[in-house]
C-alpha cells in the first residue's frame, strides 16, 4: 500500500499458478494471525505457544504493529521477572516509559489492558531488600531477563536490516532497551545500551541518510548520558563521529545537522572562552571550505556554511557559538567569507548555491553597516539576486519576492 | 518505460481510472500484499475516500459500509486501531474521525460508537502533560506526527480545549532547526513531512507567528529539483508524496508561488498509470493509494482543473473542513 522504488508491472502479469501460490501464502498467513488472535482474545499472554507464533509472523510482516504489542504483553506477563522490591535501582522513570504516556483509559479496552509495569516506588530507594535469598532470586532473574532483553534485540536486528525505515521496530527496540533499565542492574544495562551504538554504526553504514537511525543514535545518547546508565557526556564522542561520516561523504547533511546541534554543549563542556570559540568557529569554516572547493554543487555543505554563518550574524533571542564577537569581527568574518567565495566562482560560475549565500551575506554586510553601501557590485544584493534569477528560472515567484523584499528594506533603511 | 518517454506534454488526469483503481482496493483479497497491509486499512480508507472526494465522486464507496467499517475498528477506549482486532493507536484514530468528518457522520459516534467524548479522551490521554508532546499510544513513542494528528482530530471534534495547546505549541517550537525547518523530535533534521505535522499543527494552534517563514519556505522550494519533482531532504530522490508534505507548507504559508508550478503539475502527472490508474511515487513505478491521494491533493493545491479544493491544514476537501468547523464560504 505504500510502494516506494517498486517498478510498475502490468497488473494482468500473474499467471494461474502465481495466483495459486499468493493463494497459499495468504491460508499460512492467515492460519498463523487466527492463532494469535484466538490465544490474545482469551488474555492467554502467559501461554507457551503464543510467544514463538508472534515470531513467526513478525517474521513475514514486521508492520504488522499490534503483534509487537502481543509480544510485549507476553514478555510482562511471565516471560520478564517482574520488577520488585528485590530489583535493581532505577533512578528515574524512563521518558518513553509506558507509564509516563498511559491513556488513562485504556484500561477499559480488552485488547490494550494490561500492559506495562510501571518501576516500584520501593526499587527508586533501595536496591536491597534484605535476605540473601531475595538477592539471589534477583540475579537468578536478572540473568534471565538479561538474556531474554538480549535475545529481543537479536531477533529485530535481521528485520531491521532487510526493514530498515520500519517504525515499529525501532520502537520495539527501544521499548526492550527501556525494559533493561528497569530490571537490569546499571553496568549490565548500560552494556546492553553501549551495544546499540554498533548497530546504529552498521545501519548507518547501509544508508547514511537514514533519519530513524539517526534519530535513534540521538536518542541513545542522551540515554546513556543520563543517570540512568553511564551518567557522563559523551558529546566528544559524537561530535567524533560527524567528522568521520563527513570525511567519508561530504554530502551527508545528516551528519553536518548532527555537528551543528552538537557544538554548543561541546564548546560548553570544553568551557570554551571567546577566543577558543572564535579558534573553533575558524576550523568548521576552514573544514566546510575544504568541502566546498570538493563539491561546490553539493546543498549540504552550503546549508552548513549558511548555518555557522548565522552564528557569525546571530539573531534575536537565539544562541549562537560565539556570542561575543564584536560588529567588527562580524563583519570581518563575512568579508572573509564572501571573498572565498568569489574566488569559487571564477572555476563554477553555473551553480546557484554560491550565489544565493552571496545574496544573504550581502543583506547581512548591508544591516551591519548601516550607511555604508559600497562601490562594487558584489556589496549590492540585488547583483547577486539577478544572477539567481538566470540560473534558477523555477524559483522566479521566490526572487520576486526577495526583490520586492529589498526595496522594502532599503526604503525603511534597514539596509 | 519505453511508453513514458513519448508521453505526450497534454497528458490527462486519468480520473475514471483512478476511480476504478480505488473501487478496486478492497477486492483484492486474493493478493498476499493485501493481507500484509492489513495494519494500514483505516489509513487506506482515508487515503482512498479522500481522493475519491477529490475527483469528484465522493459516492464512489458506499456511505454505510464505509462507517460500519471505521466504527468496526473502535475499542471501547475511544481509540480506534486499523482494523478489527488490531491495537488502538493515534494513527488510526486520527484516521476514523477525518473519514467519519468526510461522510458527515459524527452522529454515528454517539449512535453506536463510544461517542466523541471518550474519542477525545483517547488521545487527550495520549499528551504528556509536563513535555506537551504525544505518544502514538501505551506503548511510548513520541513523533510530531502524532501531535499533529491529535491536534487535526481534537479541533475536528471541537475537543481542543481536553489538550494543552501550548505545551504542545512549545513542543514544536523546540523542534524547529536553523533552516527553518522541523524534525520529529527536538534536535532531529528537518524533513519535509514532519515540517508538515509541525506547520499545520501551528496553524491550528493560531501561532503561525512563531513560524520562520522566509527562511522556512527558501528550504521548502529548494526540494523541487531539474525534473521538476520534490525530495523531502536535501540531496535525496524526488517523491510524489512530497507534493503533498512540500506544497502544503507552502501553502499554509501563503509560498506555493516559489516552486515551479507548472513542471510539479507534469511530474505528478507522468507519475500516473493511466491503463490501471493510481498515482506512483516517481513515473514508472508501482502506483499505491497513498501516493495516489498525495498526487491528487498535489494538483489540487496547483489548481489542477476537474478537482476539488483540498485543505492543506486538514488534509480534507476544504468543504468538509469548512462544514466540520462551521465556517462558511
């Protein structure tokens, strides 16, 4: 129902007997789904059965959403120990935790009854209960669960390689690494978690570009950096890794996003001051030129060179890497800039990024000097604006616009 | 393929056969596709009905049958799942009430369903009410998408006021990038189809002031690339569906003047399968009701003649939005 990349096949191509093989697949298909349903619509959960039957079908049609849920419930209703006084510490409920986000009144429905086990208030203080033999059932559990959550994570990790854009399964995954938390003890738990960042690399590796994996790879960060598991930054790391997905593909703007929301806590936890800021914003300028010089056709790359220029620039209310740089400095970056671009134009004078970021730099030379025009044609936006209109004739209704836009803000004096 | 190269510029929109094609989905039960896209039926009903409503034939399913099936779907929460049997979720509650507001039949809730109220609920229960954001349902998971849906939903149902607005208004405020853009969550890359779910979700929040416009609609109309299709990305493939994501931003955003109106008109076009009808994601590929009702609403958003006018806000014939809502023309 929703094909993407599928090339079209003429609908009268099925021949007798592949119709007859569809046929068949649908009775096992089906045969497998009336199982299920029969068990889950009598809350049989705890039955032995129905556990490896919801493998079998997540196997054919990892969509198929509300059977993760039956695995869940199977996995709460026997198979996972139950979290108790005698369980591990868990210093926090989780965000994503079920319990946070409970319809309140999903109790009432037959099919989303049950559930979740929210953390026992008693395991937030204390992760003793006493006599030896709770500590012992504990890890008797633990290991249990321990493998359990382990083998979870094994069984969706061939799915989401042959389904990698499948919603469902980086939720399910998600859910079980949640599950760790709450039930396992917190060097096991953030084993399990740290273990994640392999598979994220590996999905990364397929499809650079994917955003589930990135989202998740973000998601798992902040996880691990919080209480819960290793309880420190792992922002060094991460910006670590955007530079090597850049140098292995300049054109992964997935990852030069990744770099631009990662570099304020950096240069804070670095404790950064005014002019470590300004040495660091000199090498993302001098990395993104290197890349451009590469691959002057490449968005990405201008989207990123756009980005730290708007740190130069900074804008109202919102917080830039380096806050403190005088007008002066501003617009010495900017001339700087504008500069290296023209010199990129003498060797690509076709390509329409160059000049749309002449266009906004010149705007943003114009507000920084107020009264100050200049002589040359490159000081005058609407130079830059023309050269746009002939390069990229789709975006015409876009120019006039701007157009009409730079006579207002040279009328009001802005520029 | 060969056939598409000598499609000719005056090429039609093939209504009649997109017509059948849609008539067509649900008596496909010999094919094993249709039994694993059991999980999307509510959706598919939506996409279908919707696109019917838009060619004009909004008869073309029946009425009654339509609603014994959404309310067949419903769980005694409120929520609905995608067909019998399957969990309740945001998705296809969202779904069951925008088909319910296309045929008219919110009454029916109260009739035989659970009523709106605990429709309502439902959803209102699936909001964090410290963060703002929205679970799709028990189980976690937060996305901009099922903020959005239950912000569509709510104010359909005039239920608005069981959610805070403004808690989820921030929500999306957070998720806002540099480049005017939006992503599921806070720091995640702008995507085109979550820039959709954040911009409608503004707008009917009434606070499309907090929305970067300019910036946001230069990165909206440099998606649409040389063939004259739209990615959703930078530096990714174009997309049919983005006709939808892409062009209704712009919309809501007073902007589809900045793309090329007329080559998205031809690519969406030459995305059509004109024998079996329906609407692929690129020319040649396999048509699927999804893009079939994203080319459409595509069109109609281009003044495409020989359709109705959809609502970029809602995804729904403006008429139905504007019954549902009480406004008048």
């Amino acid at each position: 129902m929703d094909n993407h990349g599928i090339a079209r096949v003429a609908r009268t191509a099925r021949t007798e007997e592949q119709r007859q093989q569809d046929l068949d697949k649908i009775q096992k298909y089906k045969q497998l789904d009336d199982a299920i349903r029969d068990k889950t619509s009598r809350h049989a959960y705890d039955d032995p059965t129905l556990f490896p039957l919801t493998s079998k079908l997540l196997r054919l049609n990892p969509e198929y959403y509300t059977i993760w849920n039956v695995r869940r419930r199977c996995l709460t209703s026997g198979l996972l120990s139950r979290p108790s006084a005698g369980s591990w510490p868990s210093t926090a409920s989780p965000s994503t935790s079920p319990s946070a986000t409970t319809n309140p009144s999903s109790a009432v429905s037959s099919s989303s009854s049950s559930a979740a086990i929210p953390p026992n208030p008693a395991s937030l203080t204390t992760g003793k209960s006493g006599t030896t033999a709770d500590v012992e059932s504990a890890v008797d559990s633990t290991d249990a669960d321990s493998e359990i959550l382990r083998s979870e994570l094994a069984f969706t990790v061939p799915l989401l390689l042959e389904f990698p854009k499948c919603y469902w399964i980086w939720k399910y995954r998600k859910w079980i690494l949640e599950q760790a938390i709450l039930r396992l003890p917190r060097p096991l738990a953030s084993n399990v978690w740290e273990g994640e960042l392999a598979l994220v690399y590996k999905m990364l590796v397929k499809d650079r570009r994917n955003f589930h994996a990135w989202g998740y790879r973000r998601y798992l960060v902040a996880r691990l950096e919080s209480a819960d598991l290793l309880g420190r930054s792992l922002v060094e790391d991460e910006f670590a890794y955007t530079t090597k997905m850049i140098r292995g593909d300049l054109s992964n703007f997935s990852a030069w996003h990744n770099r631009s929301r990662l570099m304020f806590r950096l240069l804070d936890e670095r404790g950064a001051d005014d002019e470590a800021r300004a040495a660091f914003l000199d090498t993302e300028l001098n990395l993104v030129q290197e890349a451009l010089n590469v691959g002057p056709e490449d968005q990405s790359l201008w989207y990123y060179h756009r980005y730290l220029i708007s740190q130069v620039i900074g804008s109202k209310g919102m917080p830039t890497i380096t806050p403190n740089l005088t007008d002066g400095r501003k617009i010495s970056y900017l001339e700087q800039e504008c500069e290296f671009i023209r010199d990129l134009l003498q060797d690509f004078p076709d390509i329409k990024w160059p000049y749309e970021a002449l266009l906004e730099y010149a705007l943003a030379l114009r507000k920084l000097r107020p009264g100050i025009k200049g002589e040359e044609q490159e000081d005058d936006p609407n130079f830059w604006l023309g050269k746009l209109r002939k390069l990229d004739a789709m975006q015409t209704g876009r120019w006039n616009d701007v157009e009409r836009d730079i006579e207002r803000q040279l009328a009001d004096s802005i520029i | 393929m060969a056939d598409l190269k000598r499609l000719p510029d005056e090429l039609q929109l093939a209504t009649a056969q997109h017509v059948r094609y849609i008539q067509s989905l649900d008596t496909r039960k010999d094919e094993y596709d249709y039994w694993l896209t059991e999980h999307l039926r509510l959706n598919g009903l939506y996409w279908g009905l919707t696109a019917l409503h838009l060619l004009r034939h909004p008869n073309a399913l029946p009425r009654e049958e339509t609603i014994n099936f959404v309310l067949s779907c419903q769980h005694e929460s409120g929520g609905f799942g995608a067909a019998p049997g399957h969990d309740a979720h945001m998705l296809y509650t969202v779904s069951a009430v925008q088909i319910l507001a296309l045929v008219d039949a919110f009454d029916e809730l109260e009739k035989r369903g659970t009523g709106k109220l605990k429709v309502a609920q439902f959803m209102a229960g699936l909001q964090d009410r410290e963060k703002g954001t929205f679970a799709g349902d028990e189980w976690g998971e937060e996305d901009t998408r099922f903020l959005y849906g239950a912000l569509n939903a709510l104010s359909l149902l005039d239920m608005l006021h069981l959610v805070d607005v403004d808690k989820a208004v921030n929500h999306v405020v957070a998720c806002a990038n540099f480049d005017g853009g939006y992503g599921v969550n806070p720091g995640d890359e702008s995507h085109s189809g979550q820039i959709f779910t954040c911009v409608a979700a503004l707008t009917i929040a009434k606070r499309q002031d907090l929305i970067d416009k300019d910036r946001l609609a230069g990165w909206l109309s440099e998606r649409q690339l040389p063939n004259g299709g739209l990615n959703g990305r930078p530096e990714k493939k174009e997309d049919v569906c983005y006709s939808w994501w892409v062009l209704s931003s712009l919309s809501m955003i007073g902007r589809t003047h900045w793309i090329d109106r007329e080559k998205l008109i031809d690519f969406i076009l030459r995305s059509q399968d004109t024998v079996d009808g329906g609407i692929s994601d690129r020319p040649g590929n396999m048509v699927d009701v999804w893009h079939t009702l994203f080319g459409l609403t595509g069109l109609s958003l281009l003044g495409y003649p020989g359709l109705d006018e959809i609502d970029p806000v809602y995804c729904l014939p403006k008429s139905t939005v504007e019954r549902v809502l009480g406004k008048s023309m």
